[in-house]
C-alpha cells in the first residue's frame, strides 16, 4: 500500500510551481484567463494531469495572469 498526501494552495499573482507529485489540478477560480505553461486556463475552467501509479511529475509549472487572478492548485503527493 502506498501512502499519499493531498496539498491544496491558491494564488493570485505569477509563480512558478515544482510539481514533484502523481497528479496535479488547477482550478482557475478568479476572472481572468491564465497561462500556464502556454497553456491559456479560461476563467471558471480546470485542468488535471494524472500520472499512473508510482509515477512522480516533475514539471516546473509557470503560472501568468494579465492582472490580478485566482488559481487553486490540488497535488496528490506520495509520502
């Protein structure tokens, strides 16, 4: 059995996250549109990338808003 941790984090202005996690979700909660990764994320839309078992993501995830916004970011973390 492999034990896990969920790590839950919000933002508001550009930042770059390690990701160092099986999966990780953003849930863009505010206004604006935001890139991550040149990825545009619309306002009110969410994104989840998943590894399969035992895998870890180790992306660098660079998170842009034009002006003030709002992105909640859920990573599943093997402990």
């Amino acid at each position: 059995m492999k034990r896990y941790k969920v790590e839950i984090s919000q933002y508001s202005s550009n930042i770059k996250i390690d990701s160092n996690c099986n999966s990780i979700s953003f849930v863009n909660a505010g206004t604006i549109d935001c890139t991550i990764n040149q990825f545009i994320l619309p306002a009110g839309a969410s994104l989840s990338i998943d590894g399969n078992e035992n895998e870890i993501d180790t992306t660098v995830y660079n998170i842009t808003f034009a002006s003030v916004g709002l992105i909640q970011v859920i990573k599943k973390m093997y402990l």
